[in-house]
C-alpha cells in the first residue's frame, strides 16, 4: 500500500526523525517542536528583529524583498486559518517571494481521485517552498520524508514548512510565543535610557525579576490537551532553565494534559503542575497572582466528541474565562498571550482587557509575521546577509 | 457589549463623522460619499488621467508600481464582488502595492468564533490598508473607529477604504461613476483640435451644451431604493451646480427614492423629480428625450421581501429596461451607465445596445480602476509624487 | 439571442478559424491543437529551453522577471484544476507577470445574472491576458471572437489561452506533453560527452532508433474518447512524420476513439490501431513491447453516463492499469506519460512504477511550465528577446 514506507519512519524516535530533517546542522524541513534548540531560537529572534527594524524604511524594504525574488512559494492549506496563512504569506513578501495558494480541495485535483503525496509531488515542481496545514497530524511529516527521497535519486525537492498539523504540532506558532516573550522579558521600554530603565521600576516591586525566560513559571489556561500550540510551546520552553509551566483546565480527561506529554515535559526538566483553576494555591499563593506569563487558549468545541460535550454542557466553563478583576490581581509584568482566534461567544478573553498593559495578543500576530520571515530567510539561507546587511547599516561602529 | 461605544458614534451626524475620518482636510479612511467634496473630486480625476497616461509605456508602469512596492494591501470582500474585487487589486498592482484577499469565511477563523473587529484588527497587523465589503452597513464604519482608536492609544492602525457595505454606501463606485461623467463631458475626441472639436459640432443642435457636471439632467433608472450606488452617486452629483435628479422605478415602497434621500437630495440643492417610466413628460418632453445622462440599474431581486416579490409579479418590469428605440431618442451626446453587472435575464440592457456610441458601462469599468488608483495613491500620500512627475515628464515646458 | 453570432462562426471549418485568431503568421489567441504547426512547436520547446536553463541563477530570474512587469494577466478557471492552473500562474511569474484569479462563481457577479462574456469583456478592462478553463467547449473560441469584434472597433482586447474547454481541446496540455516528448528524444544525458552518448548505447539494442518525434508508434491507454488531452496531443502530433496511433480502450463506444476523430487523424496521415489490451498482437508483438511512447489517462468517471456506468461494472478495468512487470517489458527508452492527476483509487498507475527511468508523468509538470512561459512570452512578442539574450549570455560566440 505504501511503497515509500512512511509509515515505519513516523514510529520512530524524535530524536531519530530530527536528524534526518536537517543537513549539517541546519534545519531542511520545519516539522516539530523539537527539532529547534535554544541556540536556533535565539538566532530566529535576533534576525526577526533585524528584519523589522530594517523594513521601517522603504529602501530597507527593497532590500528585503531584494532577497529572494527568484523564489515561489505554495501555501497549501487545507485546513481553516486566516491568521498563520495570512502571516506566512506576509513574511514571504517581506523577502519578496511570490506566494500562491491551494486551499478549497474542491478546486483542486483530489477531486479527481489524486493523493496528496502526489499533490505534494506536484507543487515541488513548480514552487521552492511548501507551507502547509493539514487535518493529518502525520501529513508534513510524511511529505518531508518524500522530499528528502527525492534528494537521494537526485531530483528536485523543496523544503516543507509546517504551519500546522492536526492536534499533533504548530511550531512556527510556538516560535511566534516565544519571540514575544522574550521581547517582553526584556522590559525594555521606549523611556528607557542608559540612565534608567523600566527593569530597574519592576526590580523594586520584584527584587528577584531576571531578563530573559529562563527561571519563570508558565501557566496555559483552557483547552489543554487538544491544542497542538500548548503542546508545541512547551517543547521549546524545555530549552530554557527549570520552567514551572502549570496547567488550568477543566477535568475532563481530553481536554488536560495528556500522560505522555506530561512525562515527556517532566524528563525535560519542566516542573508540572495541574490545577483547575486560577484561585488554586501554589506555593502559598492563588496560581493568578504567583504566576510570570499567561497563555490562554480556545476551548476547540469543534473537536468535543459526544461525551465531553456532554461533560461541558454541566460545568462551570466561566472559570477559564479571565475577567478584568484577575488580571489585575497578576503580576505587573506578566503578559497574557492567546494564539488567537479567541472565541468572542465562549469569551475566554473579553474585550474589556484588550486596552491593559499586560495584553500581548495583538502583538503576537505582528511577531509572527517577523519570526516567519526571520525562518524563510533561514530556511532559504539569506539569513546571514540579513545579519551582515545589519551590521554594516544599522550598528554603531566600533572604534578600536 | 460594547467596549468600544462604536454604536453611539454612528448614530451621529454624517457631518461630526466626516472630520473625525480626515486628518488637516485630508481623508485618512474612505467610508462614506459624504466625505468627498468637488475639490477632492477633481484632484482625483485629475491624478487617474495622469496614471492612465504614465502607464501607456513599459517605463511608465515600471515609474508607477515603484511607488509602492514596500506597502501590502487586505482585500476583505465577505459580500459576492468581481468588478469592485479585480478593480481595487487592479489599481493596487499598479502602484506596486501586494495584495491578499478573505472572501470566504469558511477558510477564516471566523467559524471558530472569532469577532470581526478581531479580524480587522489582526489585518491590521499584517498589512498598510484595507479594503472591504460587507453586508452589513456599518461594518467598515465600526472599523474606522477601530482604527481611529488605536491612532489614539499609539498603536499600530490603516486607512479603512468601504468597497460597498450593505444597502448603504458605494463610495467608490460613485467616484468612478463620477470620473466617466466628467471625461464624457469634456466632448473631446480623437478628432479635437485647435480649430475644431466635437464640443463646437454638439452646440449646433444642442445650443445650451455646456462642458462639465455643471447644470445638468441625471436620470436613475430600476433599483433605487435599494441600490447603494445610485445613493452614494447622487451625494456626490449635489456637489454640482444645480443637478436635476430624475428617478424612473416601479411603484414600489422599496425601490423607489427614500423619504429620507429625498429630502437630503433637496436640502442639498438638487431639483429632484420622481415619475414612473422613461415616457412620463417632463418639462414638456418625455424624459427619455430630455435627459443629459442616464444611469441604469438591475433590479436587485435578492433583496426582494415576500411582499415585494409578490408585488413585482404583477407589474410589467419591461419599461425598466432599454431599447435600442428608446436609446436612439436619447440626445446624441447623453451618456449611458449602468454599475454592472447586468442581469442578462431580466434584460434591463440588452446586448444589442452595446455597440452604440453612447454606452459607458464598459469603459467605467476601466476608469474604477484608474480612479481607485489614484485614490489609493493620495490615501498613501504619494499623488503629488504623480503631480510632479506627469508635470516633469509629460507636459510641454512652458517658455517664460 | 445572440446579437454577435458566434453560433455560426464556431461551425466553420477549423482552418477558416485558424486564420482569423491570428496576424500576419502569429498566434493572437490559442484555443485548438490545429492552430500549432511543427514549426511553432519547435520555436517554443527552444525558447522554453532557454527560459529553463536562465532561470537556473537569480540574475537569470531577475532578467526573465523584467520582461513583464508591466502586464497582468486574469485567471479564470471555472473548472477544478490544480495542476494546469499553477502550472500557468508559475509561467506568468517567471516572466514577472501579475496573476489574478476568479474560480468560484459563488464569490464572483455572475450569481447577480451576469453573462459570461460581460464578465470577460469585464476581465479584459483590467488585465492583459485572460487564461481560462471552462465546462463549456466552445466558450474560450467564443471569447475570441468578442476579442477580435473589439479590436474590429477600435477597442481595447486581449490574447485569450484555453487551459482546458470541455472535452473538447487542451492545446497547451499537448504543448508540454510534446516537450517532454521531445526532450526524450533527444536522448541525451549528463554523461553525455563528444565522445560518448547515450543515444549510441541504446543504438546497440535498437538498431533502428533516430532521434526526434518523427516514424514513432505512440500507445494512448484509458479513457480515448473523454479525454480532451489526447484529441488535441494526437492532433500535433499528426505533425510529424509516420506517426503510428494506438489507442488502447474499454469497448465502450465513449471511451473509445471517435469516428469523427479517427476520420481526421487519419487524413492528417496517421496510422491508427485500436486495440483492448496491452497484449494485443500488433506487427506481431504485443503492444507493450513494441511502442515508443504510452500516454496513460484516467478514466473519467465524473463523465459517465448511466449506461457506461453500467456497463464498466461488467469489465475487468485492471487492463487499463499498468503494472512493474508491463513496464519491464517496454522498450528501455520508452517514456511514460500521464497528463495527471492519476486516480489513486483506480490506479491506472501504482506508485511503485515512479522510480522507474521510463517515468516522465513528474517531468511534465514542469515541462509545463517552461513552454506555458514560452508560450506566454511569444504571446507578448518577447520570445526574441529570449533567444537574444540567450545568444549573448548562454552560447559560445564562434569565432569567424
């Protein structure tokens, strides 16, 4: 049935499959969590940021889109989004790559009886770049594994990029987090100067606030196990030294922390904790107020079978939904992220808290947009004359 | 419900609105007729002739769309549109800027529960304008203020441009309509020259001919109740000297001119006559003979209530289309419009006209794309850029 | 009805058509096989060689993305299509081309009654070329002839390209099949040298083999007579010397090959065989042994009618799917083709034939797009600026 074996291949390890997915170090295929370590995570971020400051101007504009206008991508989305296409989409034409889209299987050959290897097959002859989102949580593993056959009988491949698959992994969404927490625990400020900075103010408040993501305690609220963005996420938190990441979700087993994600968080280094909700004690204090970053989620309806339909249909689910009152009560500096779309019906963020300091779901959709581009241009190998194109334009030189 | 009170400010009057949508005399958003005033009328006609005539040449076009290759553009059409939709991408593409389109929202993350706000808050992030229409008419109203709202708190925001929302307002649409008035009443023509021009041949038999919209007879011919083009056109016609506004429809409440447009019409300065075919004498003659210009409309029967339905099964709709018959008793030089598509069904301008010299209705396809153009190009700031450069290039130096 | 009368002029003979979709000896439009003569072919399997080898750098791109910045090209495509409708957007793009798209009459004015010739009439205000695909056969022919009424008078019109119109014709479909054909049959190889070629190997077990298209037998396997790709390939390849036919069909009278079409092909001076399996005896062979080429198709059973349902239940359908043991038997340098998709479900091809080195179904598809882009540039009149650059950049100057 399945003459390329893929099947063999997914059942093996993670750390098996992440060699495979790379070429001397460097990333071929975007398909996992895993397979971005701290070092590549903090290249991402510092080329993301270049690329923003860069296109301020509209001649720093041409130069990025100067870069790779030779190049075409497919985005291939079978699966609802606006947000993630829209953003990959953007990122292309910030390095002036020309996108097309396949999206309404309708429109497309499957119709006809085509597999969808054979679509992939198809794109990778006419596009130098695959993104795309699947129902299939295997799909863009599968489709890396054929593009890397390809290269061994010498014919033309292209990288995937998987923006999305089934409940299984978001990566470059995870990456989109962690981007914007790391601009956040900066607290740096437009005010700041050499002489002060907003980190000194918090450090009065706090006196044990460090910069940076290490040593901080996490909390994801809502619908924690079918959603592949918690799970991807705290993957790339495991990088970072002794996260707490505690989890607030109501107690049906599909929608908690599942036991093998649980262990895999644990053998990482991560301190789990469950709880039900944001007035649970930890440490002595309710999870609301202890707490340095907040990632609220969705509950994905869409996904209930009949039974937790059921079970929601009896629970108070306005616990999982924040109020003004509690994030007042949070840490002055804890920002609150949501992958968004929020469900405005469900209101697990109300527009009330759109306007507070701590809100930085806005400003995720932005980030995203950067850190794709910032993986584009990696991906396509540019990246290192962004860095170049920085530093001879941008920094202040050095007198010896 | 509300947090942002969007509901109180659009009950306000259009004209507390209108400078709340520009910044120093200058239009930040376009969402409504009201905003455009005769000045900025003839700039605009003014800067599409100058586009059409730079992009007749390689190096013209290559002049224009490096204008704007650093700007992206969301083309958010959630209502049925190829014209309006083709006709913005258009004039987007000319100027360099990149466009993506939401048509669909069974693709967005709207049916996972998202709000609309949240969505063009989200384009927002990606891309420097917006252009969008929807059923409901005050949705790009709302998403000015939006905008307008987060200029205030120092955020990221775009110029909103309303491409048709609901029954209400076709801006646009009225500035094309607009532009193919004023270029046909110019008279010119190939043949013109310095000695003779086609204007002086007209005054022969229509002594009183004058050039412009100045002083002329309008007709509004099917769906005027509830055709938002005929509304938004008739707002800019009373710009003009003493327009005299004839509305030919069926007896019907709901497609014939409002109480209140009536009454706006006329506090306007606009002699407005309503009767119920093109045979009904007027000023001693039928309409038909009298008119300076005529706009046809389709009766939009998707907006049809029950008691409408019933109501236009009984009436013969038939003197609502034209005849070539009817065409040749126009005068030699009265344009027909019509702001397409058609109904080829109901045959309210059947094909055999087509070719006749008065019809328009193709060629204002072609100028929308020019006009918007040219608005997108003062909305980005860069029209006098065109100014400067048709002046420099184009025309003949004037020796002092 | 149908006051420009295309009925009458669709039932001329087809090289009183041809004459009138061109000028002075060049295509003006392309909607039939019968329009392309062999010396056309040869002109574009060159220039898209050239396209192909100075597409291989960035700068290369680059100069290929400068022709034509300036045009913008609509893609109307009412019919599914993934691969066709890339393979022409990629084509448009390597030339620097703008692409739009209209797919779905759902989002599109034709729901409001429009006509479909107002809607190309629409197109063909705002773009400059149109590429369509249509259910109906007659309709891109139809879309000419309106071209070519306004160029009679004066207005503006543009190239029309048939991607595919009905059952009836796919001209650019056979375009690629014969470039890949071509390429074939050169038999060249990377280990091609002065001294040695891979023709002279071959040469040893074919005694009588030649290079090029010309005294071949080509085998067409599946669904003949629903199959728009074979009716217009055939038609080329009548263009060559001695060409044998054989057409390997159910016995289904559909499915096979027409009178009408056998009638044609055979006064074009093709030799024709029909046979039911690829074990008939032909010259005393069995097909499979004895051809230079198999073009397998798809049986299209969105096509059937309830009596071919019927009566396909009946057959044994696995004769029309090929085997690893049936390709071992082919001639060594026998290509396979496959317009594709293929029907994974059916399968006509089964995946463990791809690594074989007869394979040339994944070639195609980007065969495709280097002759669509040829096709597009002489469409445009810069195909000589392609083979002008290529002879100052790309050829070895002779020295005199």
């Amino acid at each position: 049935m399945d003459p390329y074996d893929y099947q063999a291949r997914m059942t093996r390890r993670p750390m098996v499959k992440v060699a495979e997915l790379q070429k001397e170090q460097r990333l071929k295929h975007v398909i996992f969590a895993d397979q971005i370590d701290r070092g590549l995570i903090e290249h991402l971020c510092g080329v993301a940021d270049m690329i923003r400051t860069i296109s301020k101007t509209k001649k720093g504009s041409l130069y990025l889109t100067d870069l790779l206008p030779h190049k075409r991508a497919m985005m291939y989305f079978t699966q609802p989004s606006t947000r993630t296409f829209l953003s990959f989409m953007a990122a292309c034409q910030i390095l002036g790559i020309t996108c097309n889209e396949v999206r309404d299987r309708n429109t497309s050959s499957e119709v006809k009886g085509e597999s969808p290897f054979d679509s992939i097959r198809m794109f990778s002859s006419y596009f130098d770049i695959i993104i795309m989102r699947s129902n299939e949580k295997t799909f863009a593993e599968g489709c890396a594994y054929l593009m890397n056959d390809l290269e061994s009988s010498g014919q033309r491949h292209v990288p995937i990029v998987n923006g999305g698959s089934g409940s299984e992994e978001h990566p470059t969404q995870a990456l989109l987090d962690i981007y914007t927490m790391t601009r956040t625990f900066q607290f740096s400020d437009p005010k700041d100067s050499l002489k002060w900075s907003r980190f000194d103010d918090l450090r009065k408040t706090y006196p044990g606030l460090t910069k940076g993501l290490d040593n901080k305690v996490y909390a994801f609220c809502g619908d924690i196990g079918r959603g592949r963005t918690v799970r991807s996420l705290c993957k790339l938190l495991t990088q970072y030294d002794d996260p707490t990441l505690i989890f607030i979700a109501p107690e049906i087993p599909s929608l908690r922390l599942s036991t093998e994600m649980r262990d895999s968080l644990t053998a990482a280094g991560a301190k789990v904790i469950e709880v039900s909700s944001f007035e649970d004690i930890v440490n002595g204090k309710p999870v609301i107020e202890m707490i340095d970053c907040l990632y609220m989620t969705r509950i994905q309806k869409e996904h209930n079978n009949p039974v937790d339909a059921e079970l929601l249909q009896t629970m108070d689910l306005s616990r999982y939904c924040l109020t003004l009152e509690l994030v007042n009560r949070m840490k002055q500096y804890a920002p609150i992220l949501h992958p968004f779309p929020r469900d405005s019906n469900f209101g697990e963020i109300p527009p009330e808290i759109d306007t507070n300091p701590r809100v930085m779901y806005f400003r995720q959709a932005r980030n995203g947009m950067w850190i794709r581009a910032a993986l584009i241009a990696y991906l396509f190998d540019v990246d290192s004359r962004i860095l170049n194109h920085f530093r001879d334009y941008y920094l202040n030189p050095i007198i010896v």
